[in-house]
C-alpha cells in the first residue's frame, strides 16, 4: 500500500495519520524500537529506552562510522589500479 493510500483513507474515515517505523535498536539490537514521526521520538518496547529521532540519528551514524571505519581509511587512500 502506497503512503497516499493510506492518507486517503484514513482522511476518510476520519483519522490522523500517523507514520510509525521499526527499526533497529541501538541499545539492546533488537528490531523493536519504533520511530514515531509526528513527535519526532524513538521508543523501544523491549529495553524501554525512549529519545528524539535526532539523537538516534547521531547514534546510528556513530554506530556505521565505527563499523565501516578501515574501509572508509581505505576507500579515502586508494588510487586505483595503474595500467
């Protein structure tokens, strides 16, 4: 279903749409922690932890940067292959 789909209908029946999305919790790992886009917050049932989706954000980027971080060092250095 498309999201304007899901705008529409709710429109019709006369509801607010509120856009909600599981991702990956950067405390506990689990696939439990919900972005609530409209209060612009992060919760996770599982652990309980609770922050706004820009602190998450900084986290998750940390997290990716820490992770990729020799082969950013290496991608930054390489020149390629001379012929």
């Amino acid at each position: 279903m498309s999201l304007k789909k899901a705008k529409t209908i709710c429109k019709l029946q006369g509801i607010s749409f509120n856009l909600e999305v599981v991702i990956l919790c950067p405390y506990c790992g689990n696939k439990s922690m919900r972005l609530i886009i409209r209060e612009n917050t992060a919760e996770c049932y599982r652990c309980n932890k609770k922050q706004s989706i820009d602190d998450i954000l900084e986290i998750t980027k940390s997290d990716w940067s820490e992770k990729h971080k020799k082969y950013e060092k290496l991608m930054r250095f390489n020149r390629g292959v001379d012929y």
